[in-house]
C-alpha cells in the first residue's frame, strides 16, 4: 500500500469515528429532549427523530462515509445538528456551549 492510500485510509477512518461519534451525541440528545419540544418548533416528532439518528448512527458506523447509506447518515445528523437542535434548545432555553 502507497503512503498515499495509506494516508486516504486514515483520514476517512478518522472521518468516519467523528461522524459516528456526533451521531451518537446528536441521538442522546435527542433522546433526552421534553416529546412537546419537537412539534412546538414545526419538526416532525422526538419519535421519528429518535428512529433517524439510530438509523444514521448505524448507517455511518456500518459502512462508514464512503458509501451512500453512510453520506445519508452523515446528511440526516448534520440536520438535525444544525437545524432541530438549536431550535429545540432555545424553545426549552437550554444553552450549550454558549455564554450566558
């Protein structure tokens, strides 16, 4: 093997622990969030988001980034990351990483 695959290799290994490991954070959360939050904010239901990221996680862990169903859950948990989360935070005034 080629130092170039090589390094190819590992950086899409690396890739695929940090996507695994924020679906994993993006599902807890998820998971830990108040079922009236999701629908007060015009997203579909803490079930349904709950069942995407579960599948995202598995997805990304299953057949890393390379693969379609592996760039799907990469896709579902950035929206949920950038797009529900900050919603469903603010709609409950919980602050993350953010000063008060």
């Amino acid at each position: 093997m080629s130092i170039l695959a090589y390094g190819q290799s590992l950086i899409v290994l690396i890739l695929t622990i940090v996507g695994g490991a924020a679906a994993i954070v993006a599902l807890v959360h998820a998971a830990i969030q108040r079922p009236d939050a999701f629908p007060a904010v015009d997203r579909q239901s803490k079930v349904i988001w709950v069942g995407i990221l579960v599948l995202a996680s598995l997805f990304i862990w299953f057949f890393g980034l390379l693969g379609l169903f592996g760039i799907i859950g990469i896709v579902a948990v950035l929206v949920y990351l950038v797009d529900v989360r900050p919603r469903v935070d603010a709609i409950q005034n919980k602050r993350w990483f953010r000063k008060v």
